[in-house]
C-alpha cells in the first residue's frame, strides 16, 4: 500500500473485511471501508491523502 514511503509513517496494523493483521507487509491491500493503525511523525489529514492511489508503485 505504500503508506510507510508515501506518508512516512509506520503503520501498526490494518482491519479489512472483518479480518485483523497487525503484521501487515507493504504489499497488503486494504478494502474498502478498512480501517489502518498508523504513528505519525505529525498529524495527517485525511483529505490530503490520495485513497485511491495508495496501490500505486509510482
């Protein structure tokens, strides 16, 4: 998901389709409606994130 690279956060863990993964690679996807655990270097805003490219490589 790219998170980690794209935000410079760590993140913790991810919920996605009732299923809890709190060892999460960089390459897990995230459903729609999913819920992400994440430290922040600073606060992020949501609507500053592009949700859709997330998957992106580039």
């Amino acid at each position: 998901m790219n998170f980690k690279h794209r935000y410079n956060v760590t993140l913790v863990g991810m919920l996605s389709e009732g299923n809890t993964d709190l060892n999460c690679r960089d390459g897990a996807m995230l459903g729609r409606g999913g819920t992400l655990y994440y430290i922040p270097g600073m606060r992020l805003n949501p609507a500053a994130i592009a949700w859709d490219r997330l998957g992106d490589v580039a």
